[in-house]
C-alpha cells in the first residue's frame, strides 16, 4: 500500500491518506490530490510498504501560491 502525511512535521509519520489492495479487489489507487487552503511552503510525505512489510519514504515540498 502507499499513504500520504500531507502535514509533515519533521519527525512522525501521520498518515492522513492510504490507498491499499485487498484480496478481494486488487486493484490500487495510483493517485491522489489534495487541497491546502492557505498560501505557504507545506513539506509532505509520501510512505510506500510492499507486501513483505519493507517501506520507503519521500518527503517533497510544495509552495501553494
């Protein structure tokens, strides 16, 4: 599965967003949007788990403008 912070704050993973397959439908999401509502630089975090449990992240800004 793969799930976004989009509120990173420098030391925990929240996860406020997660797509993931199941047995009965395997089919995952492979994108997503989201809306900040005020103008600033947010840092996000996007977390990737295979199915063995071994993870990977990647932290990415955007300035809203």
């Amino acid at each position: 599965y793969w799930a976004v912070d989009w509120h990173y704050r420098d030391a925990t993973f929240h996860n406020e967003w997660q797509s993931y397959r199941t047995k009965k439908d395997a089919t995952l999401q492979l994108t997503v949007a989201h809306e900040y509502e005020e103008k600033g630089s947010y840092t996000f975090v996007v977390k990737v788990i295979e199915i063995l449990g071994n993870d990977t992240t990647k932290a990415l800004t955007v300035d809203v403008g």
